[in-house]
C-alpha cells in the first residue's frame, strides 16, 4: 500500500459509515500496537485520512498533515510510525470475525509511505529546535536537554576541585503514578508538580522536566535538603488531593538520586529516568 496505490473502495464514496468503521479500527489496532495515551489518539488529521482513503483516494497531502500534527502534538517519531503501520494494517486487511484488534506489522509499510510520514513529522521538529527555548511549554521546567547540559557543568566544575561530583549535588525526583490517568489530568498533575518544586527550590536550582513523568532538581547537598525533599511531597500529596478531578492520579513518590561517579553515566540515568 504505497502512497500512490490508495484507490477508492467501489461503493464507498462518500460514505460516512465506512470512514466511522476505518477510524474505529485504526484506533483499536493503533491503541493495542502500544500508542501510550488514548485519549490523545483523535485528531482532526486522523478524520481527514480516513476520508482520504475511503473517498478520494490520494492520502499523501492528509498523511503529511497528520504526521505534522503528531509531531506539533509531542507524539514522538516511533509511536507515530507504528500509529501509521496500524492505519496500514486495518486498511489492507480484512476485520477479524472475533473482534480482535488487527495485527500490525510495521516491516508491512512501504518504504516510500514510512519515508514521506517520517520527513514530514522531522520537518516540524527542526522548526521546533531551532525556535524552543530551554524550558519545556507545559510545566516551564528546563527540558531534559538543558539538564544534561547541566550536569556536565557540574561534573566538569567538581573535577576542576578534584572532588566527586556526587558528594556535592544529587538529584530531587518527583514522579507521580500515572498508569491510570489519561487526557487532561496527566497534564495537570505535571503542571501542579512543576508548581510545587518552583516553590520549594527557589535558590538558583535547576529544575527540569524528564519525559513525560519525572520532574528533577539538581541540587547541592546541605542541611536544608532533607526538610526541602518532605516539603516537596507534602505539598505535592495536599495539592492533588484537593482537585477531585485527579483521582485517577496514583501516589506520588519524592526521592534523592545519587549522581553516578561519571557523566556518561549521569547521562545514562536520566535516559531511563525519561522512560519512567
């Protein structure tokens, strides 16, 4: 099914039935390949493909919307291409008779579809890097890449002293649970967390949003920081408990990190931190 080879189904212009069914399947297919946040699936780019594909036919100019869009919506580049391997599925194979999600095989797409969708959704990215300035959009904490950058500052700062690195800084984590939240109120727990550590840590620190889930505070070691940590997760406890919207929301764990001996290594922390 390449870019070019999408033709109308025989008796399915303009039928909006099939394009409900397509989107339906889509969905179903894309949410069970692993797509992270449900509620974030449905975009306005998404009914335009469908259409596309039952009714015009040519999808190249409404795929490039949508991998735009994914993109400007913060959907990263992997999950955007096994969302369109799902799309591609669905569409090139029949619904099961059981009800089960189709299977998706991402090696299946054409290779022309994976490279237009890809330069489309990098094009928005490119834009993005050289206009983003060093705090994320949402929480107005540092992005993880102004935290790394950080880090080597203050590694490159205690060698000059020949003193360890971990035995002056650490990291501040918050990370709330949020396996069972979706849509709005995964924001609003970020955002009322980013809150919190701006007013707990008011002294100069960096504070930095780590993926999606994990706030980080690069912080000196001194008398103040264990009093500092117990604020931060009674604040953040009190807070989410008055919004009853955030019910959804699990506890909230507040914890030190200890800096690694090296900054490969510190490097190698807050990789997996962004993937919590």
């Amino acid at each position: 099914m390449g870019t070019r080879e999408f033709t109308p189904r025989v008796g399915r212009e303009r039928d909006d039935g099939a394009i409900r069914t397509l989107r339906t399947r889509w969905r179903e297919a894309s949410l069970a390949s692993g797509w992270p946040f449900p509620s974030d699936w449905a975009l306005a780019e998404v009914e335009e493909v469908c259409r596309a594909l039952v009714v015009h036919g040519d999808t190249a100019p409404a795929l490039n919307r949508l991998a735009r869009a994914r993109a400007q919506t913060g959907a990263g580049l992997a999950e955007s291409l096994q969302d369109l391997a799902a799309l591609h599925a669905v569409f090139t194979t029949p619904p099961a008779q059981d009800g089960v999600p189709t299977a998706v095989d991402p090696d299946a797409v054409p290779v022309d579809m994976l490279r237009d969708f890809a330069l489309a959704w990098a094009d928005v990215l490119s834009h993005q890097v050289g206009e983003r300035e060093a705090e994320d959009g949402l929480t107005g904490l540092a992005t993880t890449a102004y935290l790394r950058t950080r880090l080597r500052e203050v590694y490159r700062e205690t060698r000059s002293r020949e003193q360890r690195c971990g035995d002056e800084f650490c990291l501040v984590l918050v990370a709330p649970d949020l396996s069972k939240a979706t849509g709005w109120s995964r924001l609003v727990v970020m955002v009322l967390i980013a809150e919190v550590v701006r007013l707990v840590f008011d002294s100069g620190e960096t504070l930095a949003a780590v993926g999606p889930s994990v706030a980080a505070v690069l912080v000196r070691r001194d008398e103040r920081l264990r009093k500092r940590i117990a604020a931060t997760a009674w604040l953040v406890k009190r807070r989410l408990a008055v919004d009853p919207d955030l019910d959804d929301a699990g506890p909230v764990r507040v914890w030190l990190e200890r800096l690694p001996a090296t900054p490969e290594a510190a490097g190698d922390l807050i990789t997996h931190l962004a993937r919590c």
